[in-house]
C-alpha cells in the first residue's frame, strides 16, 4: 500500500506570530504535514499561554500551566518550540542562521520592529534568496497613516466596518462573536502559502506575503461597500432579520431560557407553510401580512405571533417539524451542541488527541478542519508544545550548536524552558482574580463523559 505524502512535508516554518490568527493558521499547516517551529522570547510569552492566569484544564492549578491552557493548545497543535530572545543581537543572529535551513517565516510584529531588527523581507531574502515571508499586521505595511498601528481583532471590526453592521434596530453597534477576523486572517494564510509555495516550485523565486488584518474584513462586507459605491446606501442594522424579506429572525424554544431556533421562511409558499405548521391559517389572508411588504412592515407583530408558538417545543424536534414542512430552520449551537454532535465527529471535524504522558493532559478534543482531502490522511500531530521543549533539536540538532554554548545561551536567558517572569517571580497574577462578568453559560461537570474521553 502505497502512504499518502501530506501536502506540506518537508516544508520547515518559522512561525514568530503569537495570539490567535497566524498562530492558528500554523497550527493548520501542521495538520498538513509542515514542520512548525513556534519562537517565543523567555520574557516575551504567547498571551493565550495564560501566563498570568495559573490554571489549567478541569481547575488544576500549579505545574506547568502556561503549556496547558486549552486556546493555545488547539491553535498551535503540533508545533515545535524554540524559545529565543529576538530583541538581542544574540537571539537575531540564532535566527539568521535558522532562517538559511527553513522555507518560510511567518511574524505579526508592527513593521517597525522587522525594520529595527533589520529582518524585513527585502533583508531575509539576501540571507535566502528564496524564502517565502508572511507578515500579518493590523493595517498592512505602507506608509499610510494607520501602517504602525498595532491591531487587534476585536477593534479592527470597527475599522473595517463590520461593527456597524452588526446589532439590531436602533442598538450600538456590536462585535461579531469571537476574533471574527482573526479567522479570516487564518485561512487567507493558509491559502496565500499555498500560492507562494507554488510559485516557488514554478519559478525557484520567494515572495513576501503582506496581510493587512482590517482589509480582510472590508473584504467580506462586499455587498454593503457596493450598495454605498453604487446607491449612496449606508445601511442600517437589522438584527437576525433579512434585508428585504420576511420573516426571518431567532426564536426561543421550550427548555432553559437560552435555546433557541433560526427561521427562515422568506418566499409566499414558506410563509403559508409556516402559518399551517402554527395552526393560524387565517394569518394566511390577513392583510397586514398579505405580501411580503406588508410583512415587512408588520414583522414586529410577527415575530411575536413565532415567538409564542416556538416557545411550546425543543428546539431539534421544532426544527424536524419545520423542516419537515420545507420551512428553512435549524436550533442554535453552543460549544457542548457542536462537540458533542454526532455528524460532526462522523465528518473528522472533532479529532481526540492524547498528550504524551509527561505532559498530564489525558485525551481532549479538537477542532480540525472544515474540509477534508480525500488523497491525503490529514490529521492533528499533538498537542501544542510545551515552552521551549526543541531548543536542543533546534539548536544542536538542526543548526550544530554544542551543548556547551547552549548552556551559556540558557544562563544569559536567550533561550530558556521556563518564562523568565516565573522564574524571577515577577508575573501579576491579579487579574486571574477577578470574576467574570460574563463569557461563560454553565459549566458541564460531565464533559469529558459526553466527549467519551474520560
């Protein structure tokens, strides 16, 4: 039987990123069989390593915390760490040599620091003429006025406009869920190594791959930028409801107060459906919801007359009801819905993974991804590394390095397998005092038999 080469074996990644969005995207890339190398300084740690936050899976508290926290785990499953400190001469000439075995480097830094370091593209590629650099910044490199902004997800969904399409009728605007394009900046990664790789093997040349952050996000608001280019339109915000039919929204169904169920039924023949589904066949003929403009105008009393009527079932048997009836519907997932979801560990979207031993983490599950790729056996390597744990593969293994020398790097902090604030007992654990005002629905003590990884 012939084995399935991965799509990215053989390719070595340099990946100084940190947080969620390039991270996550090199996390990816190990699934596709690439050697990542995850660089964190000693005194400059991944913040989803929670370093001021010492708590583990299931409560635990103490030991190696900082490589047990679940975010960072999943985003950089199956990477290598080398722990270097990039704002020494020290660390930077480590990470020119490094650079000379690798094929890509991927970093999120505000441009001034590359320019500072005297790492910038048009420098890498004199050491390596035919690397492939991914800089993912806020605001892209140029000499606009926002270029050396630093950026963060959550605030970018301002900038870049999502924000003020999102909320409801004469609400603030809103953030859309979690690090919304953090993700997007994720998979553009993904695809634009792949297109750089390509390129490579076509022409033996790199390129420099440039991701401004915010102009992903304009990028899928495509349809309001037109209507404003096109009509002079700003639009307003609507909710779960549609532009321009009705009705549409979310409902709440029969079981705790937050279950709820999406419906759609925007054409003449799913709005009479739905009204038979109900057992109100005379909304069929009223006249305020006798076509669709008059739906629209009177979706406020409609979505009540739903409301009440979907308040009476569970939200799967409502959807199976509706469905049934070829009305458009489906219930709100949480995080335990789509873990626990048995199609989804059917498509290979939920992968349990098993730490080695000495890292006490037992089995947990992941989220792999969302496609699958029938000529490659693609799958999660492991856990995320613990701080530091290559440095000697890296540094002897790799690069030469005698032990003798690695033990002086250790001694100055230039690489080190504990974070320098831990060891120097400087780290403000304040903050992982304070309770949460929200972010957590319940909590489900039976998690690990519901996930069958007990």
């Amino acid at each position: 039987m012939i084995e399935m080469k991965l799509p990215l074996e053989g390719v070595r990644i340099l990946d100084s990123t940190y947080v969620v969005a390039m991270p996550y995207g090199g996390g990816v890339m190990t699934d596709l069989g690439a050697e990542v190398i995850k660089i964190e300084g000693p005194s400059h740690v991944d913040i989803s390593r929670r370093l001021t936050a010492p708590q583990g899976p299931d409560g635990e508290n103490g030991g190696d915390y900082w490589n047990k926290a679940p975010g960072f785990n999943n985003m950089n499953r199956g990477k290598r760490s080398l722990t270097l400190d990039m704002s020494r001469q020290e660390g930077r000439d480590l990470f020119i040599e490094l650079i000379k075995i690798s094929d890509i480097i991927m970093e999120n830094f505000t441009p001034r620091v590359m320019k500072r370091w005297n790492l910038t593209y048009a420098d890498i590629k004199k050491i390596k003429p035919d690397i492939i650099m991914l800089s993912n910044t806020g605001y892209g490199h140029s000499e606009g006025p926002y270029a050396s902004y630093p950026g963060q997800a959550t605030t970018m969904e301002a900038t870049h406009g999502t924000a003020s399409v999102t909320g409801y009728l004469n609400d603030i605007p809103s953030k859309a869920g979690m690090s919304y394009v953090d993700f997007l900046a994720s998979w553009s990664g993904l695809f634009s190594v792949a297109s750089a790789l390509r390129y490579r093997n076509r022409t033996g040349k790199g390129q420099w791959i440039d991701i401004g952050m915010y102009q992903l996000g304009c990028y899928f608001l495509g349809e309001y930028i037109l209507d404003w280019v096109d009509n002079k339109r700003l639009p307003s915000r609507i909710g779960n409801r549609h532009p321009q039919y009705a009705p549409q929204g979310c409902y709440p169904t029969r079981g705790n107060e937050d279950e709820w169920i999406v419906i759609s039924a925007l054409t003449k023949e799913r709005w009479e459906s739905l009204c038979l589904a109900m057992g109100k066949s005379d909304l069929i003929s009223n006249p305020k919801f006798i076509d669709n403009s008059a739906r629209l105008k009177n979706h406020d009393e409609i979505d009540e007359i739903i409301a009440n009527f979907t308040k009476n079932f569970e939200r799967f048997e409502l959807m199976e009801l509706l469905q049934e009836s070829g009305i458009p519907s489906g219930p709100v997932f949480d995080s335990k819905d789509y873990f626990t979801n048995t199609h989804y560990h059917q498509r290979g979207f939920i992968e349990k993974v098993t730490a080695a031993p000495e890292r006490n983490l037992g089995t947990r599950a992941f989220i792999a991804r969302p496609w699958n790729l029938n000529k490659s056996d693609i799958k999660i390597k492991g856990f995320a590394p613990a701080f530091g744990e290559a440095n000697n593969y890296v540094l002897n293994e790799l690069m030469g390095i005698d032990n003798t020398l690695i033990e002086n790097l250790t001694e100055q902090d230039v690489v080190n397998e504990i974070p320098t604030a831990y060891r120097n007992k400087t780290i403000d654990y304040s903050a992982a005092s304070i309770p949460t005002t929200g972010g957590v629905k319940y909590i489900d003590s039976d998690y690990q038999k519901n996930l069958g990884i007990e």
